[in-house]
C-alpha cells in the first residue's frame, strides 16, 4: 500500500515537473496521425503516460546518432498506443532502449536438428528481447507517419513483442486471465495467419506484410501494427481478429481514425 501511494506521489511530481512540452507534444501529433486521431480524454492520457515512460526508461543512440527530445517523443508516443488502456506495467520488464540512425546487419548463429552450424546475416530495423533492450531504426520511427498507409509501423511492432514476452514466451500470446481466453485468442490468431500464408502461397497480396507468415509470434505484432495504424484495412480483411485485439487492447482505433 506504502509502495504504491509512493508511485502515485512520485508519477504525480513527474507530471508537474517534466511534461512533454505542449509544442513539442503537437508537432509529433503533427508528423503521426494515428496518434492525433485520439479524443482529447485519449490524447490527454497519452501525453502524461508518455512523460511517465520517459521518466522510467533509458535511451542510447549509437552510430554518430545524436539523442533529441524529438526523437525521444517520437518513440515514447508510440511505444504507449498500444498500452493506452493496459498500463505502463506491461512495460516494467525492461529499461535500455537503443535508437540506430537506420536499419542494421545482424549476424545469427542457428544450430539445426543435426547439430550443424548455421551462421546468415539478417537485417533489423527493431528488435526487442525478453529483458531489453528494445533495439529500433530512427529512419523507420521518422517515417511512421507515411507507411501508416501500409499497416507498418516499427515501434508498435516492437513494444507488442514485449507484450508478448511478459509470460516469459515469444508465441504470440500476450498473458490472457485463463485458458478459455487463450483458446479463443489461438484460434482466432491461427486462423488469420494461415489466412495470409494461404494468399501468399496462391501468389495474391494481402494488406498485411508478408513477414507475419514468417511464424504465429511474428503474427501477431505484425498484425497489430496495422490495428493501430491502419484499422479500416485490417478490420476489412481479418474482422475476427480486429474484434479480438479490440478486446485485447480495450479500445477501438477504427473509431476514431
């Protein structure tokens, strides 16, 4: 009880004391509409869990990138979307986030059933792992306000994979209140994903990028950027899974788009 009343006294200081600048705050609206599309009561909620996610969360840039509040802003808006009714506890799990001008060459290593080394090159503009950091591409968080159109948005992707994880697994299943609930949410989701595996066999091509058929945990961020950024299309295209994120994320971006 002592412990949250002194989070509350503390988130309250943060808010009097280091809110995101009024102007600063409208220019990023400015630059991503997803985000402005929020009612003022949305919008007001935003901006105060944004300050709060920065106040707790460490960024690093990397490779002659030099840290701005506008960069910082840009993510921390973002990063809260999908949270917006959830809470920022869906975050408490992780601390470093490390911002790279664009996307970057990793280098993998995969031992195959046979014992074999495998090693490839792969190239990320994010990457988020159990723990942190979040790892994401600045080039690909400036222009989110453009692929929008297209369902993409890096961050969103990003911070769902966290939410993903909080159960300690990357499969595509945020924690869920009991069994029942899991049941539906892989029947829903399976459904969708062999969906687009089943269009990209057959050569058409879905609204949603072809990276989600990569696997059923790739899925469902890939699916959710869309939720957040591109309602209509998604809704069109999957409405069972668009009613199942509604339910998820408690809200309704189609609404409001």
């Amino acid at each position: 009880m002592i412990a949250r009343w002194w989070r509350r006294q503390r988130e309250a200081r943060t808010l009097r004391t280091r809110a995101i600048p009024a102007g600063l705050w409208q220019l990023t609206l400015q630059r991503y509409p997803f985000l402005a599309a929020l009612d003022g009561a949305g919008g007001e909620r935003l901006h105060s869990m944004a300050t709060l996610f920065l106040a707790r969360k460490e960024f690093t840039t990397v490779g002659g990138l030099a840290l701005s509040d506008e960069i910082a802003v840009a993510i921390a808006a973002q990063a809260c979307l999908p949270v917006l009714e959830l809470g920022l506890a869906a975050y408490d799990g992780f601390v470093g986030i490390v911002v790279h001008p664009d996307e970057v060459v990793a280098q993998r290593e995969h031992t195959d059933e046979h014992g074999v080394v495998h090693r490839y090159e792969e190239v990320l503009t994010g990457e988020a792992m159990e723990g942190g950091p979040v790892m994401l591409s600045w080039r690909d968080v400036a222009e989110a306000g453009v692929t929008a159109e297209r369902g993409y948005n890096v961050v969103i992707h990003e911070f769902v994979h966290v939410l993903d994880m909080a159960d300690g697994l990357a499969d595509g299943v945020p924690p869920l209140p009991d069994r029942k609930a899991r049941a539906h949410w892989l029947q829903v989701l399976e459904a969708a994903y062999q969906r687009l595996c089943q269009a990209l066999d057959a050569g058409r091509e879905p609204f949603l990028d072809p990276y989600g058929a990569e696997a059923i945990e790739e899925f469902f961020p890939v699916a959710a950027e869309a939720f957040f950024v591109a309602p209509h299309e998604l809704r069109e295209e999957h409405p069972a899974l668009y009613e199942l994120f509604c339910g998820y994320f408690r809200q309704d971006p189609a609404a409001r788009a």
